[in-house]
C-alpha cells in the first residue's frame, strides 16, 4: 500500500486515503485479500489521527472494496475482473455526475466539455 498524503489539498485526508487506496484495489495493485495494516498502525505510519483512518476503512468497507473479519483485520474483497470493472465503473460515474453538473452551471456544452477534457488528459 503507497500512500501520499497532502496537508494543502482541498480534500480531506480521509478522502484521500479512500480514493488512493479504492484507486490501488481496482487497478489490481492490492490484490484479493490483501491485508490492510491495522487502523492505529496506518495512523501511525501516515502521521494522521486513528480518526481519519477509521473513516477511510469505513468507506472502502461500505463500498465493498474491503471486508473486516473480527479479531483478524481488514481485507481487500475478492473480485473477478468483471466485477471490479463494474465497481470501478460506478464510482467513476458518481463522481462525473458531480463534476458534470459543476461544468454545466457554467453553460458549457457537452462538445466544449469533450475538448476541454481532451486538453486535460
């Protein structure tokens, strides 16, 4: 697990955390059954609080990504490929519907939005 994280983003901690390690899960970089460190250790180690930590797992496991078995920790779920790619597709569809309308507020069109993303990419 490579975490970076930055105290000057806009996005909270615990969001990074989320997305950096949801990211690393369906590009099949943590494998199926990967074990997660313990929440005090990742706190630890990331110089963040237990808190943010918490949160983080507790998103990953709400999304599916990861499942807690009692006394033993925390684990990346097991997928087939089909099913990551349909995960993988869902939260890249929520996160466009936001990032859409945001766009759209300001009148542009889906052909201006396409090129502006073509710039972009």
């Amino acid at each position: 697990m490579n975490v970076a994280i930055s105290n000057t983003s806009e996005k909270p901690i615990y969001q990074q955390l989320f997305e950096q390690i949801s990211a690393q899960i369906l590009k099949g970089e943590l494998e199926n059954g990967y074990i997660l460190p313990p929440i005090r250790q990742a706190a630890h180690e990331l110089r963040v609080s237990v808190i943010t930590v918490k949160k983080a797992w507790e998103e990953l496991e709400r999304r599916g990504l990861i499942h807690t078995v009692t006394g033993k920790g925390c684990f990346v779920a097991e997928f087939s490929p089909d099913e990551m790619q349909r995960i993988r597709n869902k939260m890249v569809m929520e996160q466009l519907v936001n990032e859409v309308s945001y766009y759209k507020s300001f009148g542009l069109s889906l052909d201006e939005m396409i090129e502006l993303l073509k710039k972009v990419y």
